[in-house]
C-alpha cells in the first residue's frame, strides 16, 4: 500500500503542471471533431517533412487519393499549428455509408431489439460483494439489447436511432484501421503489391504514427464522452484496488546438541571443505520444515483442485462475457478468411481456393518447408542456449561451494574480538544458503537478457514463417515464446526440484560434472532437504521477475512524463490540441495485450507448478496483481494511445496453455512431493522403523556412515590431523562399512522408493479424478446465458420471417398499381397464390 500510495504522489506531482497547462486549451481544437464540428475524427495519421520529403511526399499523396476513393474524407493541420512547428497531422472521418458497408463485409453485430429477459444475479448473496462492485452505470452503461450482423440491405430491421452515433467510437476505428491496412499507395495504373497498407508506410517514415483518439481528457469528462474519464476514475486509481474491474510432523534432533551436535558429518567437497558438525544446519531445517511438512501435501492437492475450478468458472465468466461483448457469433473462421497484408505482399503465386473459386495467393510447399526449418533450428539453437547457461549457473555453484564452505569455516576457527560476529554469520549464512542465493540472482540476470534478446528473435522467425492470417500469426507467436519462457524460467527450478542432490555417489565413490577430472562434484542437498533451496530459487526469480516488470511499467512512464514537463515549462505554447495530446502518448503496439498475456501465464505457471515448495508463492502473486492491476488500468488511460478495436471469442491459444500447466503442476507437485520432500522417509520411518509411535531416531536412520581411510585424496593433510573420528556420516541409505553389501542400499531405501511411486501415483489419480468430476460437473456456459442466446436466436428467425414477409407484400401491392389493369386482372390470381405460399 506504501509503495501504490507513493506511485500515486509522484505521478500526481508529475502530472500537476501538465494539467495546469493542458486546462488553458482553446476549446476548438481539444475535440475529437472536424473543424465543422460535426464530422467525428476516426484516426489520425501524423507525418513531418524530412531529407526524403519529395519521395514521401509522393506516397502520401497516392495513399491519400486511394482513401478517398474508398469514400473515407480527409482534412489536414498545418505543421504551423503543431507545437513543434514540424509535425503535419491528418484527420481521418469515415461516413455512414463506408461505415455501413463495410459493418457489412466485417459481420459487425448491432441490435434489433431491446432484451427482454432480466438480468440475473451473478451470486445468490449479492450483498456480501456489494462493497466491491461498481455502480450499475458504470458497468452497464448502456441498456442489454439482441444483436444480429449488420446488412447494408436492411437497415430498417435495426434499431437505429441516431445514425452518427449508431456505430461506437471503437467499431468505427476498427473499420477504418481495416481500411487502412489495405488500402495501395501506389498511383492509377501502376501496380506494385508491396506498396499496401499503413504499417508498411509507419516502417519506412512516410508517416511518423497512425492512432485513433481519446474520448476525452482522463481527469475531465468530454462534450457527450466520458468513458475513458470513468475508466481513470474508477479503474486506475490505487485507492479502488478492492473493486471489482470493468469489465464488462519433525522432532528436531538436528538441533540437539546431544545427537546433531555429536555427529560428524562427510566433507561437502573436495580440497577446501572440512568436516561439519550435523547442528550446525539447525537454522536451516528449521525453515524447510515451514513448508515441509505433512499439511503441505494437503495444500498441493488443494491447489490442483482449485486450478480446475479456477479455469472452469474463468470459461463460465468468459461465456457471460461472449454474449455482453455480441462475439457469440463471431466464427474464428471470420479472422481465417481475412489474410494478413503481409502474406498478401510477400506471397506472388497464385492458385484457384477450391472453396471460394477465385484466385488467392500461397506459399509454395518448398518455401515453407525451408522457412519452418529455419525457424526450428532457431528456437532449438536459443533452447540449447538457456540449458547452455543452467550448465554454467551449476558449473558456478560447483565451483564457488568450496570457496563459501572455506570462508565462512574460517571465520569460525578466527579468535579475538570478531568471534561472536563471525559465528553468528556463519550460523546465519551457510555455505549451502550463499551458493543458492547468489546462484538464483546470477540466474535471474540471465533470464532477464535472454528474454530480451529472444522477444525480437521469436518475432522476427514468425515474420519469416509468412502466416496467413493474424490467427495463425498469433497461435505461432504464443507457442514460441511460451517455449522458450517455460524453458528460461523454470528450468532452474526442475534441476533443483528433481536432480539436484539424486546423483551424487558416496564417499570414496562420488560422481562429478564432466568427469573426476574437472574435480567438479555433484552438489548434495541439505541434511533437511532440497526443499528450502526450491523455495529460494522460486522466491528470487518471482518476485524479481514481478519487481522488474513494475519498475518498468509504473517508474519508467513516470520519468517519462517528469521529463516532458520539464521540457514543457521552458515552451510558451501551451495550447495543444487533442490530436497533439494524444500524438506525445506511447503507441499500443499489436503486441501489448500478447506481453501482459504472457506475463499472466508464467506467474499462473509459478504458483501451480512449484506451489508444493513455496506455499506463499499464491499470496505474493495475489498482492503482485492488485498493483499490477492499477499500474495498467493507469497506462492504459494516461500513457498510451487509444488502442485500434479488435475481437476475439476467447483467450485463444492461452487457454490450452492454461490447461497443459494445470495438467503438468498435478505431476510435479507429486514428484516434489515425494523426490525433494522429506515428508515420505520421515513417514516410512514413523510407520515401518520407529519402535515408537515418535520420530526419535529418524535423523540416525536417515544417515549412513563411511569409514575414513588414511588420509584420503580428497581432504588436505591440515583437516585429516584436526579430525579424531574413524568415521563420518552422508545422507543416504546405504550399508554400513564391514556389512558384506557394504555401501550398497539397505532395504528401508527401496521401501522409501517404493513408498514414492505409491504416492505419485495415488496423488495424481485422487487429484485428477476429482479435477475431472469438477469440470465435467461445472457447465461451461450459465443457464442464463444459455437462455438468452436461444431467445437472440429464436428472434432473429422470427423478425427476419416477418420482416420480409412485410417487405414482400409492400412489393406486391406496389406492383398492383403500377401494372396496368388488364394486366393487373390476370395475374392477381398468380400473385395471391404466390403471397399465400410466402404467408
């Protein structure tokens, strides 16, 4: 709350001035109007003159010709009326006739008739979220109303009331970005495919930006517009974070001076690490058995449960929201028939599509082959990369162990004044706990510049990859970045979860990383576990992750708008219009929905797949989201441009991203249960070994020992004089020195084992059982909706009946008169016999 309180002072002081200057507006040009004030401005393109003016020039003026041939009208502001004297702007209006058609050729649903069944309460105690919901006028602004695609050749069976305000503000730049993006800029009767569409003229200079406008200023309603104003006020306020959005068992022996204290445990390494007392771990078990312990499996279950339900009621939210939004007809197969301008370009061969029959452009089979195997051995190539760098982060934490394992027992042998301090940080900071936290932070960095590099990577191979339709530009875009992000963050995590600490040997017979003449020796888990070091590695990578990504989404705009004020007192004009507000606001690239999608996934992916090792992961996710929330209600009202419309049925691609994480957390919430969990040894112990109904003892079985030879090659000639005992002790179970099957596995380690698969197996078969029964017993769609959308449909059928039967007749009986009367005396039979059959 501290930090969103000081968000909010800082912005507030950096926007004061700007406000203070922006208020002195001349009232003519703070509109979203034409000069006539009655054509509304649609879309704004902006462009200056440059080194290459002559040439842009040519391209404006042939793009321009082409708009308004499509019927779109123009006006243009002189650079003498822009702030910086440099900068053109051009006013795009679309008519109610282009409009119209192309509502049309969009399939754009609008209404018919107003609803006639009631609204239903979302819960049945609707006065317990009172509190947290906003007003009714907020949330539904507008009355609920059926809908129908839009027919240019029926436009009296539509509700039209006003004909200017009939389509929104977002349809009407929906249909006009549609237009641009197609629209030549090439002269009559030349002909050059390439030279299509405004984000080819963005690319090469032609013009600087292209955006629809704002409503309204943020912090001041606008004449008959204030939804962007209702959105600040009611959305992107930190002090609104509790309302609803618009949218539509252990007995510590370790610590027991008497047995932890007394035994002597194996060096951790070669060469510098020496013996180790088992207490001096005390520290650290006590904070493995925070979240190791028998209500974490309970809570692992728990979570795989309320992932089910969590994607269940998100499907039934997204139904409601399917029919709100009128997307309950709208096919993926409209986005499919709309191919890409790119594709269009690029592509120059042409074949007959057996379905439309008309010529259409492809891609050869040997070009797409060749391109997808590029594009393959790109993403292998990055892949590799990251496991190339994991290598190196456990290669660092091999070799750097020893140098932490002799520093900090150093200082514990030193004498003098500093002996308690030493002792201190050495009880705090152990050789095991310095390696994961450094570790984990050299890790983070890495994942931050890969991801960097691999954002304009992913994009540049799916441009290659030449993907017909925005459909398919997406799907390929989300499968390689949520490949390659899965791999980057997470991989860390699976080597300390599942392989950190399983290969590790026994004395006299370790194992090493890329062999015994590397002397780097597989790293051993903590005699309380590997649990607390997953939770490490988790804690740092989430919650730098989120701290970075709001440094950059709240501080970053902020130093932004501090340093345009700045430059703003020392210019005397302050007279800006609403194009010129806009025009300074950040542009909402095509992907800027896709970063905060992706961005949701991962975090959904760190409180699911690892929630078994860091319990809390959920809540720090749930206070990371109640910021997060505001940080981009705030963008998305004050720093960015007004986005162009677009629409979708669903989250696509993301859902079935979703599912397989929900599928994937139930298998390896079991295996860490099992595999870095000391909950199932302990449990086997307690039930099969203990003689007692207690744990006593558990710390002695669980550690096997090993019989110091002479001086062994390993350890220097300083630890082995300083050391008294024959023998040491190393986590595992394995028989004992003298045993005819020494140092190989004693029967209670095959129990455990098997004790392991039991559980896995059970866990995910209860687990997923109960996620089945769940989402099979949860409708995907309410009944309401489910009501209301047979009742659209029901009427549709039956106005349309009516409507042209009533339009049939009025043809008939206009026919009648204008025939003449012989003509009219023998055919009335004919025509009766005809608007009988139509009745």
């Amino acid at each position: 709350n501290s930090t969103a309180c000081q968000i909010a002072i800082t912005k507030s002081s950096t926007l004061w001035l700007f406000l203070l200057q922006t208020d002195k507006l001349d009232p003519s040009r703070d509109t979203v109007f034409f000069r006539d004030g009655v054509r509304r401005i649609d879309f704004v393109l902006s462009y200056v003159d440059d080194k290459d003016g002559e040439k842009k020039q040519e391209r404006r003026r042939a793009f321009e010709a082409n708009l308004e041939k499509r019927g779109l009208e123009l006006e243009t502001e002189d650079k003498s009326d822009s702030k910086d004297q440099k900068t053109y702007f051009l006013k795009i209006h679309a008519p109610r006739d282009v409009l119209a058609t192309y509502a049309d050729v969009l399939k754009i649903k609008v209404p018919f008739k107003k609803s006639d069944i009631p609204q239903s309460q979302d819960v049945a105690l609707e006065w317990l979220t009172q509190p947290f919901r906003l007003p009714s006028n907020i949330m539904h602004p507008e009355p609920d109303y059926f809908t129908y695609h839009f027919d240019k050749t029926k436009t009296d069976f539509f509700l039209i009331g006003d004909k200017d305000t009939f389509f929104p503000p977002s349809t009407r730049n929906r249909i006009v970005f549609y237009i641009l993006s197609r629209c030549a800029y090439y002269k009559e009767g030349q002909k050059d495919r390439e030279k299509t569409g405004i984000k080819r003229l963005l690319s090469n200079g032609t013009y600087t930006a292209a955006f629809p406008l704002h409503d309204c200023r943020y912090w001041k309603k606008g004449r008959n517009a204030e939804e962007r104003y209702n959105l600040y006020k009611h959305w992107a306020r930190f002090l609104c974070f509790y309302k609803e959005q618009p949218l539509n068992l252990i007995n510590k022996e370790i610590c027991d001076p008497k047995i932890g204290g007394s035994i002597m445990m194996c060096p951790l390494c070669d060469k510098n690490c020496t013996f180790w007392r088992l207490d001096s771990t005390c520290l650290s078990s006590w904070q493995s058995h925070l979240f190791d312990n028998e209500a974490t499996v309970f809570f692992a279950m728990f979570m795989g449960i309320w992932v089910t339900l969590f994607l269940e009621f998100w499907k039934r939210r997204q139904a409601r929201l399917e029919y709100e939004w009128d997307l309950v007809d709208f096919e993926e197969e409209q986005q499919e028939l709309q191919t890409r301008p790119e594709f269009e370009i690029k592509c120059t061969n042409r074949r007959l599509n057996k379905i439309t029959q008309e010529m259409e452009p492809y891609l050869p089979l040997h070009t797409r082959c060749a391109r997808y195997c590029l594009s393959g051995a790109t993403v292998t190539f990055w892949i590799s990369l990251i496991l190339a760098c994991i290598t190196g982060v456990i290669a660092y934490r091999l070799a750097v162990y020893a140098s932490f394992a002799s520093i900090i027992g150093n200082h514990k042998g030193e004498s003098g004044n500093h002996k308690n301090k030493t002792l201190l940080v050495g009880g705090l900071i152990t050789p095991q706990l310095a390696t994961s936290v450094t570790a984990s932070c050299i890790n983070f960095v890495i994942i931050m510049i890969l991801n960097f590099f691999y954002e304009k990577v992913a994009i540049w191979i799916t441009d290659m990859e030449i993907p017909k339709t925005h459909l398919e530009y997406e799907n390929r875009l989300i499968t390689k970045m949520f490949m390659f992000q899965f791999v980057n963050y997470y991989s860390s995590c699976f080597y300390v979860a599942f392989f950190k600490g399983k290969f590790v040997g026994y004395p006299g017979n370790y194992t090493y990383m890329f062999g015994k003449w590397k002397k780097f020796r597989n790293e051993e888990c903590d005699p309380g576990g590997c649990l607390i070091e997953l939770t490490t590695q988790l804690l740092i990578v989430m919650a730098g992750k989120q701290l970075w990504g709001n440094i950059q989404e709240a501080l970053l705009p902020l130093m932004r708008n501090w340093w345009s004020s700045r430059k703003g007192r020392h210019n005397p004009e302050n007279h800006y219009s609403r194009w010129e507000q806009d025009h300074v606001l950040q542009n909402f690239s095509q992907l800027g929905l896709f970063y905060e999608y992706l961005e949701m996934v991962i975090q959904f992916g760190f409180i699911t797949l690892f929630v078994a090792s860091f319990p809390l992961a959920p809540l720090l996710a749930l206070f990371n989201n109640i910021l997060e929330i505001r940080v981009d209600a705030w963008k998305f009202t004050t720093q960015f441009r007004r986005p162009v419309a677009s629409k979708a049925r669903n989250i696509g691609a993301w859902q079935e991203i979703l599912n397989s994480v929900a599928i994937l957390s139930v298998v390896t919430n079991a295996f860490i249960m099992a595999f870095t969990s000391d909950m199932i040894p302990r449990m086997v112990y307690l039930y099969a070994y203990s003689n007692s109904t207690s744990m006593k003892g558990y710390i002695n079985s669980s550690l096997s020992e090993y019989r110091i030879p002479i001086r062994p090659q390993n350890m220097t000639e300083d630890n082995w004089f300083r050391h008294f005992n024959t023998t040491c002790r190393y986590r595992d179970y394995r028989h004992p020195p003298g045993h005819k099957n020494e140092y190989t596995h004693t029967m209670q380690f095959w129990h455990i084992l098997a004790a392991k698969m039991a559980f896995i197996i059970i866990m995910e078969h209860v687990v997923f059982v109960v996620k089945f029964f769940i989402a099979w017993m949860i409708p995907d769609v309410p009944s309401d909706v489910k009501a209301r959308i047979k009742r659209e449909r029901y009427l549709i059928q039956e106005h349309l009946h009516n409507y042209e039967v009533e339009r049939l007749k009025l043809q008939l009986s206009a026919s009648f008169i204008t025939e003449p009367q012989t003509s009219e005396t023998s055919l009335t039979p004919d025509k009766h016999e005809v608007l009988s059959e139509c009745l």
